[in-house]
C-alpha cells in the first residue's frame, strides 16, 4: 500500500498492477479508497 501510494503521481495504473502483481481494476479501487480515506501518512 505504501508502494502504491507513494508511486500514483509517478507511474499509470497499468505500471503499478504490473508491479504490484495485481490487476489494474484492483489497483484502480485500491487508490480510490486511499484518497477517499485521505491517504497514508508516512508514520503508520
């Protein structure tokens, strides 16, 4: 999760399920429930 966080600005969402071993639609709502969450913060 931190991975995915800190690397949304930088890499598509196709790049991080492929480097995540995820599937983009996976990915794709992970981010979605981050943001609607308010993100991570860098200590938990």
């Amino acid at each position: 999760m931190f991975y995915l966080w800190h690397h949304r600005k930088v890499l598509t969402i196709d790049e991080l399920a492929n480097r995540l071993n995820r599937e983009p639609k996976a990915v794709y709502e992970k981010l979605k429930q981050l943001l609607q969450k308010g993100g991570i913060s860098d200590a938990g």
